[in-house]
C-alpha cells in the first residue's frame, strides 16, 4: 500500500474515532433516549450508503483501452 493511501485510511479512521468519542460523551450527558422520528432515523440508516455510493461512482475509473483487461 502506497503512503498516500495509509494516510487516507489513517485520516478516515481518525474521523470515526473522534466521531465515536463525541457519541459515547453526549450518551453520557444526555442518558435519556431520544424521540424516535421516522424521518431521522431514515436519514440516518440510508445517508452513509448513499453518500459512499456517490464517492464510490465519481472516483471510480475504468482502466484505458490499451491498458489489457478482459
């Protein structure tokens, strides 16, 4: 793996590190459960997919036609 590409995944993992931390402390200010709202919830289940979806298919390139392949 080049340097560039553990750089990505280290800035990517330290996102969802802190992201996880900031959870875990409000959990602990706030320990009553939320209100479940459809429209949250939705948002919330079906957002993370769809947005790596759209990163997958606006960096995703098909190799040149004299670079082989099948």
């Amino acid at each position: 793996m080049s340097i560039a590409k553990i750089l990505e995944v280290g800035r990517l993992w330290s996102a969802a590190l802190v992201l996880s931390t900031l959870l875990a402390a409000a959990a602990i200010r706030w320990p009553q459960p939320l209100p479940i709202m459809p429209a949250v919830v939705a948002a919330l289940v079906l957002g993370p997919p769809l947005l790596l979806a759209l990163v997958v298919l606006v960096r995703w390139r098909l190799p040149e036609a004299d670079q082989g392949g099948e």
